[in-house]
C-alpha cells in the first residue's frame, strides 16, 4: 500500500530528508507532496490535520501521524539499519516530540542551500 509524505517544500533540511527517504525506499512505497502544494493542502483538509502541524506528515492506512511518531513510522519501511530506528517508538511521545519539535524549529538553521537536487525522472513520478 502507498503511503505518503508530506513536507515543507520551502525547507531544504525537509527537501533533503526527502531525497534521504527516496535513497532507502528501494521498493518507492512511499510518494511524496509538498504541504504547500494544492495536493498536499487537498490532503491535510481530507485528514483534519490540524493547522499547527507544520513539517513532517504521514499518511498511511487512512490515517495521518506527525512529528516523530511519523519519522518513526518511515524509518520502519526503510532499508538496512533504519528499521531499526523504529525502536525508539517505545519512548513516550511527549519525549520523542519534545526532541523532534528543537529539530523542527531549527530546521532552517540546519541546512543553509541555495540549491535543491533535482529528482530523476524515475523519483518525480512518486512526488503528487
């Protein structure tokens, strides 16, 4: 089953996660929008995100996750040792969303590009 990603297409720290997870997910189970793109707003109504989550959504089995409960749940689809990243889903979420939101606030500080890769043919037809 597909799932999909939403990001913050104006980060280049999100845009760089992206091309991380296309890297890893040999078997392309997951597509990909941008939060500010008609998809993925289209998206964010049909699944009553609300309007504070910002970065990082999951949708997968008709349902939405955010944050680090989203991050973990696509390192468990990826290959090799990312799986086991998926571990630290046993850290209550408080804890792990306390840890992902400094990461999401300075997501802009932490990678300065003025460039984004270039998706291949082959990876633009998983962006929605």
């Amino acid at each position: 089953m597909k799932k999909i990603i939403l990001f913050d297409g104006q980060c280049h720290f999100c845009n760089g996660s992206v091309q991380f997870i296309i890297k890893r997910d040999p078997k392309a189970i997951f597509s990909f929008a941008s939060l500010q793109s008609e998809i993925g707003q289209s998206l964010l109504n049909e699944y009553n995100v609300p309007a504070h989550e910002n970065s990082l959504i999951l949708i997968s089995n008709n349902h939405f996750y955010s944050k680090s409960t989203a991050a973990l749940k696509i390192s468990k689809e990826l290959r090799f040792l990312w799986k086991l990243c998926y571990f630290f889903i046993i850290i209550p979420v408080p804890i792990r969303d306390f840890i992902y939101n400094i990461i999401a606030k300075n997501r802009y500080k932490l990678i300065n590009k003025t460039v984004c890769e270039i998706p291949s043919p082959e990876d633009k037809k998983r962006f929605l």
